[in-house]
C-alpha cells in the first residue's frame, strides 16, 4: 500500500509531512509491519504464565542485591 501525498501550491513542508503521517497512521500500514516484526511462536497460556513468575523473581533479586549493595 503506497501512500501518495501531493503538495499543494501554498502548502508548507511541514504540513506536507504532518498530513502523509496521519495517512500512514489510519491507513495501519506501520502497524501491520511492526507485527510482523514482534511475531512470536504461539505458546500455551501455563508456558507464559511461568516464564512472567521468573522474569519477576529475577527482576526482584536484582533490586534486592542492588539495595543490599552487593551488585
């Protein structure tokens, strides 16, 4: 999907830019792309829900070291 955008005869740039922005935003093109770039492998909800419990015990051990002054 090419977004054409046509600068009129007393139209400054920045207005030029503002507007092909705003096309790009509602047209979800960005949004599409940035998907596909965050796609992941499906997996199953106890899988997520494990892998979050050890990402905050670790983020959680860290603070403490970090208040503890040991790291």
């Amino acid at each position: 999907m090419i977004q054409v955008t046509r600068k009129d005869n007393n139209e400054a740039n920045e207005n030029l830019i503002r507007r092909f922005n705003r096309k790009v935003l509602q047209s979800g093109v960005l949004s599409a792309a940035k998907a596909t770039q965050r796609f992941s492998k499906p997996i199953s909800k106890v899988e997520r829900r494990n892998k979050a419990i050890i990402r905050r015990s670790r983020k959680s051990d860290k603070l403490l070291k970090t208040r503890l002054g040991l790291r």
